[in-house]
C-alpha cells in the first residue's frame, strides 16, 4: 500500500512481475543510465575509432555513428548474452542484509560506481583502460562486500577469457598479416577490406563489450537486459547517448592505443581490427565480457611483430599493461570498502 497518494504522483512501470517503481526513480534510474553511456562512449570508442582513423577513407563522424549503431542494433542480431553475464550471473543481487533497505540492487548500483571512479582516475593519465575489467571487479567486490553470493565459477572464467584476449588477439593478427602478404589482391583492396574489418569490429563491440550500457540499464530499472532489447526507445536511447560521449572523448583519447604501441600501416589495421573482431565475437558468444581496447591492443601488438620485435613500443605496451593490472584490483577494492560500510551503516 502507499501512503500520502494524495500528494504524490506516480507513474507507475512493470518492471519485473511485482515490482514497481515510482516516476521520480524511473528518471533518476533513467538519467544514470544515459550518463554511464556517455561516459562509457567517451572511455571506449577513442581506441576503437583512433585505430580505424589510421587508414584513409574513413571519416570520424561516420566511423563513431557506424559504431553507435552498432551498440543499437548488435543486441537484437546477436543477443544480449554478456549484458546478463553483468547484469545477474556473477552476482546475486536480490538477497542480502542490503535486499529490505534501499533496494536489492544497490549493491550493484555501488559496485558500477566504483568502476566508474577508477576507469576516471586511470583516464585521467591518459590511458583508455578497460571499463569492461572494472565493471567486472567493481560487481565481484559489491557482491563481497554486500555479503551477496559470487558466482567465482564465471568470475573466474571472465578474467581468463580478458587475461587471454590480448594473446589471441596477437597471435591471430600474425596470421591474419601473413595472409595478407600472401594474398595477391589484397593490398589492392585495402580501402574496401577497411572498411568491412571496421564494421565487423563495430558489430563485436555492440555484441561484447557495448553491452556493458544495456546491463547497467536493466540494473537500475529492474528486470533482466533481455527485456530491454526489444525496446527501441531504450537502445535509441544508450545508442545516442554513446554517440554523444564518442565525440567528446575521440579527440582525446584516440591516439591512446594505436600510437603507443606500434605504427602501423594500412595493412597492419586491417589485420588489428579483424583480430579483435574475432576474438570479441567468440567471447561474446559464451556470454564473457571481453574488452575491445585490450582485444585491438594485443592484436596491434601482434601486427608489429608481424615486421620484427623491434617494431613494437615496448614501453607502451607495459604501461597499458600495468593500467589494466590495475584497474579491476582497484575497482574491487573500492566496491567491497564501500558496500561493507553501507552494511554496517544498516
């Protein structure tokens, strides 16, 4: 029952059978959503659009809406297996000495937060760290933290799949730049297999790593992110506000990981945005979260020494490294220090 009806207006929203949210929540819950999206189109798409610029042809208003529309329409293609991988696999979020207080959710809410701060700190020096990892270690630290049960099974494969992503994607840029040599027309059609290498990235950010924007959506308004796929004005809504933060940050952040790491040729981007591709969709196929700044970083480095060791930045490579090392301890730490105060506070 509610109290005081007379003085408050509702609007009332099914979210999940038997729950209900009021007008003022439903805006906040709203205008969160669309400020992570912003933030995470200006953490991520630098690195993804920054590679593709790299080659001529491509212009970078085109490169960030194909990639916006990408976050829009890879869920439908595709499925939203890693949006639930964030959303309710790795941690229970509907029990727990928090569950009765302010909603079971916020917990998670907590968690996303703190993987907010940390990917900002780590930004803040310039490297486009992995939001992905810190999201992942910031919902693994709320579900320690608020006394939730962790599902370490997924955890676990999560951090392999991210700690393995790099290597694979190096190694299948080797191959994929040997292919190239060898293939006559290839180097002919480079401008054309660009453009295809770049789409085939948009689509596996939009199944993988994107799908952090349709998780944090489903987190806050309740419900699975399955059912949110089939809203269009929820994806309008993550897409546009992506394309938004795309633009504020491209300028930024776009030489962050190609220019740090090896230089490249038309060829060598080519290879890079393939391998990337593939590994992000492999992944997201078993619902794993993968990074696609981590995917392009290795497969940039694979591509450099494609043409000798020598032609990779080294030291580029183990200060990204090391801000990746980082960056889910961190966002774990802070989630587990924040949602134990919130436990004991109750």
């Amino acid at each position: 029952m509610l109290d005081n009806a007379d003085y408050i207006i509702y609007k009332w929203e099914e979210v999940r059978p038997g729950v209900w949210v009021d007008e003022w929540y439903w805006w906040v819950g709203t205008a969160l959503a669309a400020l992570f999206a912003v933030f995470t189109g200006f953490n991520d798409a630098g690195a993804l659009v920054g590679v593709a610029l790299r080659v001529r042809g491509l212009r970078p208003l085109a490169a960030v809406v194909l990639l916006g529309l990408a976050v829009l329409v890879a869920p439908v293609l595709l499925g939203a297996a890693v949006a639930a991988t964030l959303d309710h696999r790795l941690v229970v979020f509907d029990t727990g000495p928090l569950a009765n207080a302010a909603g079971p959710r916020l917990p998670l809410l907590v968690g996303i937060a703190a993987a907010v701060l940390v990917t900002v700190v780590i930004a803040g020096r310039g490297l486009p760290t992995s939001l992905t990892l810190a999201l992942v270690g910031g919902i693994a630290g709320a579900g320690v933290g608020a006394r939730r049960p962790v599902d370490w099974t997924i955890v676990a494969g999560v951090l392999a799949a991210a700690a393995a992503a790099p290597v694979v994607g190096a190694l299948v840029a080797l191959g994929v730049c040997r292919l190239l040599a060898v293939v006559p027309f290839a180097v002919r059609r480079l401008r054309w297999l660009h453009t295809a290498a770049y789409t085939a990235t948009c689509v596996a950010y939009g199944a993988n790593d994107g799908q952090k924007m349709l998780a944090v959506y489903a987190a806050v308004h309740g419900g699975t992110p399955h059912r949110y796929v089939a809203s269009l004005p929820v994806l309008a809504l993550i897409g546009g506000c992506f394309v938004l933060g795309a633009l504020l940050g491209l300028p930024r952040l776009a030489p962050g990981v190609g220019g740090q790491l090896a230089p490249a040729r038309a060829d060598a981007v080519v290879a890079t945005e393939v391998s990337g591709a593939c590994v992000v969709l492999g992944t997201a196929a078993v619902g794993a979260p993968v990074s696609m700044t981590q995917s392009l970083s290795g497969a940039l480095v694979g591509t450099g020494l494609s043409r000798g060791g020598r032609r990779v930045r080294w030291r580029g490579v183990l200060r990204l490294g090391l801000a990746w090392l980082v960056t889910l301890p961190a966002a774990f730490a802070a989630a587990v220090v924040s949602c134990a105060a919130l436990s004991a506070a109750r």
